[in-house]
C-alpha cells in the first residue's frame, strides 16, 4: 500500500468527541488496525474463494465473509 491516510485528518475525526483524551499516535494505531481487519478480510476472502474452487477472489466471497465477520464480532 504506497499511500497512507492522512494523520491529520484522521486527528480531527478522533478528536470531535472533545470529551475523550486522545494519544499522539492513536491516528496509526487506528490505520494499524484498519490494515490488521483488511488483512484478515482478504485472507478469510481467500478461503472462501479456495472452497468454491475459484481462482480469483469475487467479490461474493468478500461479502459472505464480511457478513460473518460482523456477526461474529457483533455476538
């Protein structure tokens, strides 16, 4: 991934609740953990495409493992 959020606008996302304290890198761990679910997104994609004997990773395959992802994580 050559381009990168940009950490200043992920600051003021974060920082619209005045309420919560905020870190100094807590704009990369957000960007960390958004690349950590893609990953496991992508890897769990892959599988789902290797069971139905497909090459390529549709994007069926990306939304079945999204949907049980959230519900996973929801329950």
């Amino acid at each position: 991934m050559s381009k990168k959020a940009p950490r200043a606008a992920l600051k003021l996302h974060m920082k619209k609740n005045t309420n919560i304290r905020i870190g100094k890198n807590a704009d990369l761990m957000a960007q960390l953990n958004l690349l950590v679910v893609l990953h496991r997104l992508v890897e769990e994609s892959r599988v789902k495409a290797f069971e139905e004997k497909s090459a390529t990773i549709k994007v069926h395959h990306v939304r079945a493992v999204a949907k049980k992802l959230l519900k996973s994580t929801r329950g």
